[in-house]
C-alpha cells in the first residue's frame, strides 16, 4: 500500500462497516423479497484510490449504494447513476472513472472524469440482477394447464393455485397452493407476482382478490365482459374497495388478440401478455400502496426513475461532469449572481479554479 493509499483511507468510512458479507447478506434479502438491484465490482484500479480489486456494492432500485467502493463522492455518483440505468434497460455495463477518461476509453467500457481529490482509476462491473418473478395461475382450467405447461420455458417460477392439489413439477408447475383463500395465497407467494386468473368462475374473485392484495403489476382475469363485473364485485367486497378501482387494476379480456379459441390457443395468447407485461414491470415495477387497487398508468417511467416530474425540475446538471446534483445537498458555487451546483466537491473546486473553462463549453460527456 502506498502513502497515498494509507492517506485516502483515513478520510473514508471504515471498511467493517461494509463488508462482503454484509453485501452478501442485503443480496439475499433483496433476492427473497424478490426485489431488483445492480451489483457492483471493482475489477481494475489505479492508486491513489482506497477501494481495492474485488471490493463490491449493490445499488437498490431506490438508488441507495450498500457497500465499498471507496470514497470518492464522484466515483459513487457515477455507480449509481450507471447502476440505475442498468436496472432501467437490463444490460450489465463496464465503467470506468479516470482523470482523464481519453486515456481510458475504449471500445466495452463507459469513460467518466475523475474530479475528486483521490485522482485514482476506478474501472467497475456493473449487474443488473432481476430475480426469477412468480407467475401465479389461479384455476384448474383447461387454460390454467395448458399456460402452466407453457410457462415452464419462461425464466418464471410458476406457481399453481389449485385446490384439487397435485404434485409440484406436475403440469409445469414449480409451487401448487391448494388454498384459494386470498390471505393464504398472499402468504404463500413472492412479492409482486404475476398473476393470471382463469378458474372460470370457480373463485375468480378470490384469486383477484389476492392478485391485487400482492400488489401484482398484472393480473390478467380470463373472463367474459358480464362475468368480470361479477368478479370486481365479488374482489372488492373481499378487499373493501371500490369495485372500480378493482376493475382498473385488471386487464379483461386477459391476452393477446389473435383470435384464440383452444385452451392452448389461449394460453400462448396469455403468455404473451405476460412476457410483455414482465418486461415493462420487471425491475421497474411500482409497488401498489396498500390493498393495491391503485392502477398504473402512464406516469409509472417517471416512478420507476425514482422522481417524480416536480422532483425533476428541481434537479440541476453539474456544469463540469454533466451529472446531475440536488440542490438541497449538493456543493455549489457562486459565479456573476447564480448558483451551480456539483456531484462532489472535487467539481466543485475545479469550477471554482476556472469557471469560464466550463461555461464556455458544453459539460463532459457522460
């Protein structure tokens, strides 16, 4: 270790208090809550920085940063902000953070500046880690069989509600919940799950009823128009809501129209539902607030960012990394009667030496 190495680490949180195991341990937390996050490794460095090769983070979908990866305020911004971006499009990326990013751009990684005092090289793995999501087919149907079946191919756990029972394996299916009581059913699956409801008419509200109360993103209901309003009825009255609010939060009639008519017709219509569906809720899934009968509609980009649209406005662009700062914490800095604020107080300084070098030119690509 270099005197530099020894001089950074006094200025830094100690590392016991982020150890791998605690990172192992919120990663196994987040896993059974069935929640996403992005994983993030140290896999190159150059001193002087106080993080090491191996040293990791995870990055939660709230764009908190768990664990090491040194102390450097721009080199975490940039982690996070590429970690939330990872989660938001599902593609792991390489990153690197230097003084100069020229000198370590190249083709695969993703060159940020360096504006802290540390003026090391990071280069990190970023993984996004969404994991398996619960589809919960409720019915013993034709078509709750035959999208059992189909489901198996699908990097889903599939679970059955079926009161007959039946071997786990069988048909396709990974769990069977015999129970088709709603509470029971919500203690027996994962945290916003996939639903689809197909008993017809058996306990078609019931298994509605424990869709919404899981806070699934979707919960399709294979239902005639007449039946379904009978359905809402029956839910809201399990959930003590409002039969509207229960009606917005299911899709009726449930699948892709391409005029199925066979039970595995369908199914693979209802499949494809459910891919699209996973795919736009996946690790951006907005969770329901309590019973969960609030439908999500199209402001669910902006939640899944993390901000809502007033919060956006009020966030401003470091004028020297072109990352964005809150103001209400950000460094800033004074200059002919306006306010700039920075990511860290490395930016800072930096703008402080030469403002006109930054306002005079377009920010750092970031």
């Amino acid at each position: 270790m270099t005197g530099n190495d020894t001089h950074t680490r006094r200025d830094d949180p100690p590392r016991a208090a982020v150890s791998d195991g605690d990172v192992a341990a919120l990663e196994a937390e987040l896993t059974d809550a069935g929640e996403a996050y992005a994983r993030v490794t140290i896999v190159r460095r150059e001193p002087p920085v106080s993080a090491n090769v191996g040293d990791r983070a995870v990055v939660t979908a709230d764009g908190e940063l768990h664990g090491w990866i040194g102390g450097a305020a721009c080199a975490q911004t940039t982690a996070t902000s590429e970690a939330l971006a990872a989660l938001d499009d599902g593609d792991p990326r390489l990153v690197g953070i230097a003084p100069d990013p020229d000198e370590i751009d190249r083709p695969g990684l993703s060159a940020f500046p360096m504006h802290c005092h540390s003026e090391g090289v990071l280069e990190l793995f970023i993984e996004p880690v969404d994991p398996r999501p619960e589809l919960v087919i409720v019915g013993d149907s034709p078509v709750a069989e035959s999208l059992s079946r189909l489901a198996g191919e699908l990097a889903v756990d599939v679970v059955r509600v079926d009161p007959e029972g039946g071997d786990e394996g069988d048909g396709g299916a990974d769990r069977v919940v015999e129970s088709t009581d709603p509470d029971a059913i919500v203690e027996a699956i994962g945290p916003a799950p996939l639903v689809v409801v197909a008993s017809m008419g058996k306990y078609d509200a019931r298994g509605v009823a424990a869709g919404i109360e899981a806070g699934a993103p979707y919960v399709g209901l294979v239902a005639s128009d007449t039946r379904s309003e009978e359905v809402y009825e029956r839910a809201a009255t399990l959930l003590d809501a409002d039969p509207g609010d229960v009606a917005a939060a299911v899709t009726n009639p449930a699948g892709v129209d391409i005029a199925a008519y066979t039970p595995a017709e369908i199914a693979v219509s209802l499949l494809a539902e459910v891919v699209d569906a996973r795919s736009r809720t996946g690790a951006r899934a907005v969770e329901r607030a309590d019973t969960g009968v609030d439908a999500e509609d199209e402001t669910a980009a902006e939640d899944d960012a993390g901000v809502t649209d007033d919060e956006a406005t009020e966030l401003a662009t470091d004028p020297v990394c072109g990352m964005t700062a809150d103001p209400e914490t950000a460094p800033s800095v004074e200059h002919d009667g306006e306010t700039y604020y920075f990511c860290c107080e490395g930016c800072a300084e930096s703008f402080s030496a030469d403002p006109e070098s930054y306002l005079d030119a377009p920010a750092e690509s970031v």
